[in-house]
C-alpha cells in the first residue's frame, strides 16, 4: 500500500513539472532519490529524502517565487496545452475552457471558454446572473438574468430583454427592428407609447393615454390626428389652430397651366345654404352641439371641385381656392355698385343741371310777381280814390279781378316748379 501511495505522490509531481516544464526551462534535481523494488519496505528517512530533494528542484525553476502558500511566475507567458504561448496565460485544446468553483460550492462552474465553432462564451448556470461591475466589485453596471435572458443596464431586476434605467443614446443612422409584429416603445406601462406595426397595413401611432392613439401616419402617409383612418394626407377630426403663422400653398406661376381668370363667384356664391346642423354620431372629431356649415350634396351641384366622395359613399367637402373664390365675389360687387354709382352720379348730375334752370326760373317769377304785386296796389290805390266814380270803378273792378287771376296762374307755377 505504502509503495502504491508514494507511486501516485511521485507521478503527481512529476506530472505536475511536465505541465509547467512546457514553457520553463528543464531543472536538475539535486540529492538522492530512491528507487524501491517490488516487497522493498519503505522508511521514513527515504521518503523525506525524496520529498526534500523534489522541493529544492520546484523552488529552484527560473522566474517562479515562492512565499508562504502563494506562488508567481513573474517573466515569460504560459501556455496550457500548448509549448508557445502567445499570450501570458495561453490555453489550448478542443474546447478549451475555464472552471472556476467557490470554496463553499461543491460544483465546478464553467467561467468561459470557446464552444465547437471557435466562438468566445460565457457561461453561467440556469437562473443564475451574469454581473459586470466596477473594477473595485462594489457598483454592479450591467447584469444578464440567464433563466430570463433579460438584460439589465442600470437596474438589478431586468423585466424586458433589455431593461436600461437612465438615458440612452444611439448614435447611425438606422435602428432596424427586423420584426413582422407591433414595435411598442412606452413609458409607465404603456401610457404614453410611439407604436410601429410592420405588418402589411403598417403604421406608426402615437398614444399618450394608454388606449387612442393621438396621431397616426398610415401605409399610404397620410397622418390622421384625433382619428386612426385618415382619408386624406392629412386629416384633422376635430379643430385645427394657428395663432401667429399662415398657412402656405404653392403658387409658382412657373408651375402652372390653362391659367383662366375665374368668373361668376357672386351669383354661385349667393346660391350656397349656409345650415345649422348636430352630428349624429360623436366621433372623431364630431362633437355634441349645434355647428354652422354647408351639406356637401348641395355644395357638389355649385362647386364640384370641392366636393369628394370617399371609398364608403360619404362625401368629403375641400373648398379648394375658397379665399379666391370670395375675393373675386368681392369684386363683382365692387364692379357693381361702380356702374350703379357711375348712373347714380348721372342722375344727380341732370337733375342739379334741372334744379339750376328751375331756381333762374323762380327767380325770374318772383321778380315779376313783386311787380305785379306793386301794379295791383297801385290800382287799389287808385280804385280807393276814385271811388264815386261807379263805371270807373267797375272798370278797375274788372281789371282788378284779371290781375288777380293772373297772379294766382303765377303762384301755381311756382308751386309745380317746387
């Protein structure tokens, strides 16, 4: 038994100088070292002698020091399963791997190695972390639960496959994801989201209450904001403001065609019927209440243009060009009130050119009625002082009568010329 045991002994360590022997320089070993023949008893004195001699040629190997239980090699590289080294620690072999075992744990952990392809892996058993931490092990940066396959970076509990607390930047000018489903990216579980689906009726969504999206830009781009079917590039259900800007339209006369000055504004205009009306169903945009606007039915039989019809049957109402539409109505009626102003003024003009004539007139009346005036007291004068002559005064009676006749013809004139 006894020669069994120092059999195994001595191999080991020769072993033990083989391995090492690889990458350091062969040591001769002083002193003597006994050989035992089969039945030979083994004593205490040559055992020691042995074990004395093999400990003077491993403390004597070049470049390795010894102190205490600790030993370090302290020039050259060394290599496992291989005579050159090619590194400091250099480990060679079909899948050569790193074990590593806590005095505590009864099991040997893989640490890292290369599998069968030559790729580089780092191994954990499952359900177990893999934790990268500072260089002086007390912050923990990033962790991969191995049951979950989670990733963690700024968070020690990963809930997705990759759970990052804190900002994050990336910087290219792409980010694929190479999926056919729905892309969520959400905050506080998803109240506010930018959705991306990327099936065949792709889209991209943006929630901000967990349930409508607000916005939505569909396969065709068209962006509908408070509905998720717009019909038109972009489709507004609900109101739409603008403070301080304008809103803008293409207008190069260097991009357009058949320029026809536009007429009729006026009378197709005042043929609208404006209406009061309630939507039926509140929705999208349709709000409860009384609204003022047009039926597009009746707008389609005066301004055709404006009027589409959508894939379901209901009419859409675009009063495209309405701004020139109502400033050429504007001037109509400008040309207008010109011409009734131009024959208006014409009148005016004659019948100042008529009152002229007729004041000359009256004046000429009032001229000769003061004479008439003065001849017909005279005559009473004179019919006052000759009173006892009867046929005189018959005479002057009668005169009298046609002068006054004759003055009341005057004054009627008058009165017609007023």
């Amino acid at each position: 038994m006894r020669e069994y045991l120092v059999k195994k002994f001595l191999g080991g360590v020769v072993f033990a100088l083989a391995a090492i022997s690889t990458t350091l320089l062969a040591v001769a070993v002083t002193g003597t070292v006994k050989t035992w023949a089969t039945g030979e008893v083994l004593s205490a004195t040559d055992l020691n002698t042995t074990i004395s001699s093999l400990k003077t040629a491993i403390e004597g190997i070049p470049n390795w020091t010894k102190n205490g239980t600790s030993a370090t090699y302290t020039d050259g590289n060394v290599g496992i399963g291989t005579t050159s080294p090619a590194g400091i620690l250099h480990l060679q072999g079909s899948t050569p791997t790193v074990f590593m075992q806590s005095s505590s744990d009864s099991t040997t952990r893989r640490l890292i190695g290369l599998d069968s392809s030559q790729n580089l892996a780092i191994y954990a058993n499952v359900n177990q972390i893999i934790q990268f931490m500072d260089r002086d092990n007390s912050t923990e940066r990033m962790r991969i639960n191995t049951g979950s396959g989670n990733v963690g970076i700024g968070t020690t509990s990963p809930s997705n496959k990759l759970h990052v607390v804190g900002s994050m930047k990336i910087e290219g000018n792409q980010l694929d994801l190479n999926d056919s489903g729905t892309f969520l990216i959400s905050q506080n579980t998803p109240a506010s989201a930018i959705v991306l689906r990327g099936t065949t009726n792709s889209f991209i969504a943006f929630e901000t209450d967990g349930a409508n999206p607000r916005m939505k830009i569909d396969i065709n781009g068209r962006v509908g904001i408070g509905t998720t079917n717009p019909t038109a590039l972009l489709h507004v259900a609900g109101t739409a403001g603008n403070n301080s800007g304008t809103w803008s339209n293409l207008s190069d006369i260097n991009l357009k065609k058949n320029i026809i000055s536009y007429a009729g504004s006026l009378d197709k205009i005042l043929q609208l019927r404006p209406v009061s009306f309630e939507w039926k169903e509140t929705k999208e945009g349709r709000t409860k209440g009384k609204h003022i606007g047009f039926i597009a039915q009746e707008v389609e039989k005066i301004f055709p243009e404006w009027v589409s019809t959508l894939s379901d049957g209901h009419k859409w109402l675009t009063p495209e060009g309405i701004n020139a539409v109502i400033i050429k109505a504007i001037q109509e009626m400008y040309d207008k009130d010109k011409s009734r102003e131009k024959d208006f003024n014409q009148k005016l003009s004659k019948l100042e050119e008529e009152k002229l004539s007729n004041a000359k007139e009256i004046s000429h009346l009032k001229e000769e009625n003061k004479r008439l005036q003065s001849e017909l007291l005279s005559l009473r004068n004179s019919i006052v002082e000759r009173d006892t002559f009867s046929k005189e005064k018959q005479l002057s009676d009668k005169t009298i009568s046609l002068l006054e006749e004759r003055l009341r013809k005057i004054e009627t004139m008058q009165m017609v010329k007023k």
